[in-house]
C-alpha cells in the first residue's frame, strides 16, 4: 500500500521541486494498476505538514532569496524547512499517521507492505501495532535530485 501525503504543489500544480507526484503515480503504475495494492491518501501534508504557503516560502530558501523571516542563500529542501520551522531534524516534519493506523487497523489490515522512504510513516504505524514491511520507493525525477538526496540524508528517512 501506499500511505500518499497530499501535495498540492506537486500533485495538483505539477510543481517539479519535489517528487511527490512522481512517488503517487509510480506506485499506481507498479501496483494499484495490476490489482495489487491500495492507496490512503492522507490531504493537505504539503510541506511534511505545516502546509502550501510554508512549503512554497521554503522554495524561496532553496533558490536563494527573501521570504517572510530570512534571507538565503540557496539552501537544501530540509535545511530551509528547519530554518523556516525552528526546528532540527526530528520535528521538521510534524506529519500525523494515528488517523491512517486507525483506518487500517478498522479495515482489518494489521499486516502491511508500505511503498515508502519515510521512518516516520514505518515507525508511526508500527507503533500503532500495524506490522510493516517497507518497499523502498524507485522514483528518480531529474529536476529534484537535490531534493531527494536532501531528505534521504535526514534521520527521518531511508537512504
Ligand atoms: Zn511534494
């Protein structure tokens, strides 16, 4: 199953700073489309949770630029969402999964495969009682890289 966190930039605007769409749409194409897995999409995670406008704010840090609080230079996605959030890196991400355990545990599915990158996501709904097998996650888009090797190199994500 895929766990897809709602990215309004990514999945609705085709943002190319992120890989949101692409993680959403390969797992349809992997899975879903052969009858093998389901999607709970989880909406309005955009920016791991704080939201459109913060996200979009932190796209400034990353180009280099002036938002509402600070001035950078180009930044990585998780350095400008620390900066923004005054957080590190255990709570730049404040995504909640309690209402997606609560949804599987009622529809019977105590045995999962996740299609994820994200320890959070494992760990929340582990915790919760759900077992869970992690299928990493094979998206590559070109005009993220920096992106991604950004999240994958934080604690809350597989490398
Ligand atoms: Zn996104």
């Amino acid at each position: 199953m895929r766990v897809d966190s709602g990215c309004a930039g990514g999945q609705i605007y085709d943002d190319d700073s992120c890989d949101c769409a692409d993680q959403f749409f390969d797992f349809i194409s992997k899975y879903v489309a052969n009858g093998e897995g389901i999607v709970l999409h989880v909406p309005c995670h955009d920016g791991r949770g704080f939201g459109f406008a913060p996200k979009a704010e932190t796209e400034i840090y990353k180009q280099g630029g002036t938002g509402r609080i600070h001035t950078t230079k180009p930044i990585d996605t998780v350095s400008a969402a620390k900066l923004l959030y005054k957080a590190d890196d255990y709570n730049y991400d404040i995504r909640d999964y309690k209402g997606v355990a609560l949804i599987l545990k009622e529809l019977g599915c105590n045995d999962i495969k996740l299609y994820t990158d994200s320890r959070k996501k494992v760990n929340s709904l582990s915790d919760a009682g759900i077992n869970v097998e992690r299928i990493p996650t094979e998206t590559h888009k070109s005009t993220c890289k920096q992106h991604i090797e950004a999240k994958k190199s934080n604690p809350l994500f597989f490398r």
